[in-house]
C-alpha cells in the first residue's frame, strides 16, 4: 500500500463506506457531493485499486474496499485520538435511548463495551420529536427514532445513519380476538382503534407513521391522550383503558397484555441513530461504531420480502430511485 495516505481522502472513503450513498456521505464529510466523488477517485487512483462499484440505483464495497475499510477506521481512529490527546477529560456523551428495551439501549451497550474508557449518560424520554428539539438547542448529542416525521427544518441540522428495520407489531390485551394467534395479519385489525401516542407531541413522528399506516384499511387511531410517562405508567393506563397499541416488535412486555408481530405486509418502522450536525465527540465515533457492528451481526438493515414503509422514509434513506422524485 502506498505511504502517506491523506486522512482526508480515507475519512471520505469511510463516509461513503458507512452509508453506501454518495449524497449521504458528503453531507456528513461536510462537502459537495462531487468534491466527494473526486477524492474517492483520488484515493482509487493512489492504491490502485477499485473501491466501489456504483449504479444509478445503489453503492456496494468491492472486496478491495471490504479489505481497506478496517485498516482506514482504525488509522482514523487513532488520528482523532491523536486530536484528542491534549483534552484532559472529555465530557460525557447524552444520549437518548427512548426506552430500555430498545434497539438505542442495544447500540448504547455495545458502545459502552468498544469504549469503556468513555462516559455516555443515558436518558429515556420516548419521542425523536422531543429528542430532536433538544438536540437542535445543545442540551442533547444522540438519540434514536423514525427521522422521515421530522420537521425538515429540523432534519437540516442534524445528521443519521439507519440502524435498523423494527418489524411492527400490535400490544393486544390478553382477552382481544386477535391475541391468539402467532401474528396478526393487518388487514384483521380493520374497524380496530390503535393508540399510537396521539396527544404527545414529543412523539408525533410515531404518530405521523400510524396515520399512514392506518390510511385505507378501516383502522382508527385512538383520540389525544396527555403524554404519559414511564413503563408501569404505560401499562396501567393502557390495560385500564382497554386499549390495543401499535408498538414496535422489540417493546418491553406488558403484563396483561400480548404483542403480535403484524404481517400482510409486514410494516417496517426505520430506527436511525440521530446526532447534532458538526458534533465531534470519541462517544459518538463509539456509537457509530456500535450500531454498525450490531447491524452487520443482526442484518438489521435487510427488509423482509413483502415489506411495507412509508414513502417519506423510502424517500429519505434513499430507497426510490432518482428517476421518480420531484
């Protein structure tokens, strides 16, 4: 391999490795889109090698970039550190998880265990709403949800990687006439009313993704109800309510109650972890890290044949093709 590789060209390199889209990648690398592309080809000219293979629909590695992408995380990592090398104590990273039995939960933990040198303080406040408003003011880096029911306002100055598909499910109450089954088949749910956390605005993306889900198959979403906080506080309010819920296949159990996976089509939730724009924190390289390793082992990100998402979020993470946006 060639000396004195520039830092810049591999941190592109990596950019554009991470989120398989050129587009992407140079908004994180904080460039223009064919600045991008020219120091890709740069550093392809420099090893001599082809390091992506592009069409108008999709960016993949080429086994010669699978084989540099571990070397070129590790020497960025190592120059970032060398950065960081003068900064006594680096403060702690705040990160929101939404809940503890969560896919932000897994990726925290994981991170903890790449760095547990670092200091990340987990919070628990459902709602990338909320969470994105506080990102924007400075009082929270991290958390994770549905970035396509954002306002784009807000999207604008903040950045995100997909972590994971959630397969959406049904919380039933124990004696409903669908909890028997295995899975419940979303045509079923039809003349049903769902709470899907209308009332709360800190989570109105959650809310946002229900309506359209919802859209054309007969399924009520419940009235406005005042937010409500914490898991048995959930549970109470939900089971006296006699409610059934649109929740996401890896919610905490309910007692009294029974989560069914849905299907027919199987309605896909993105969670994506969501940072600060221009945020440079040894944590948020750790939970970068953390959500792509958990990603790659799980294949979290592959969408299950027959699969259903809203055309915002097929539209924000780059799933239609080019030819068909306006």
């Amino acid at each position: 391999m060639p000396r004195d590789t520039d830092p810049r060209l591999l941190r592109a390199f990596v950019a554009v490795a991470d989120e398989l889209n050129f587009t992407r990648a140079a908004a994180r690398v904080f460039v223009a889109q064919q600045s991008l592309s020219r120091d890709i080809r740069r550093l392809e000219e420099h090893l001599d090698a082809v390091l992506f293979v592009r069409t108008t629909r999709r960016v993949s590695l080429t086994s010669e970039g699978e084989r540099l992408l571990p070397y070129a995380q590790r020497v960025l990592a190592a120059h970032d550190e060398l950065n960081a090398a003068a900064v006594r104590e680096e403060r702690p990273l705040l990160v929101d998880v939404g809940a503890p039995a969560s896919t932000g939960q897994r990726v925290l933990d994981e991170a903890r265990r790449l760095a547990p040198d670092l200091e990340f303080v987990a919070r628990y406040h459902s709602g990338l709403t909320g969470a994105a408003a506080e990102i924007c003011d400075g009082r929270l880096d991290v958390a994770f949800g549905r970035v396509a029911g954002l306002d784009p306002v807000v999207l604008g100055v903040l950045d995100h990687r997909l972590i994971r598909y959630e397969r959406v499910a049904v919380l039933l109450p124990e004696g409903h006439r669908l909890a028997r089954p295995a899975r419940v088949p979303l045509d079923a749910l039809a003349g049903e009313t769902l709470y899907a956390g209308a009332g709360n605005p800190e989570t109105a993306e959650w809310t946002d993704y229900a309506r359209r889900l919802f859209a054309g198959r007969g399924i009520e979403l419940a009235a406005p109800f005042p937010r409500i906080e914490g898991e048995a506080e959930f549970g109470r309010v939900v089971r006296r309510r006699g409610w059934s819920v649109l929740a996401s296949e890896v919610l905490a159990a309910v007692p009294g109650m029974v989560l069914r996976p849905l299907v027919d089509p199987v309605p896909l939730s993105p969670v994506s972890l969501v940072w600060r724009r221009g945020l440079r924190h040894p944590g948020l390289d750790a939970i970068r890290a953390a959500g792509r390793r958990l990603a790659e082992a799980g294949r979290w990100r592959e969408r299950p044949h027959g699969s259903w998402l809203p055309e915002p979020d097929a539209r924000t993470l780059g799933l239609v093709p080019p030819s068909t946006k306006r």
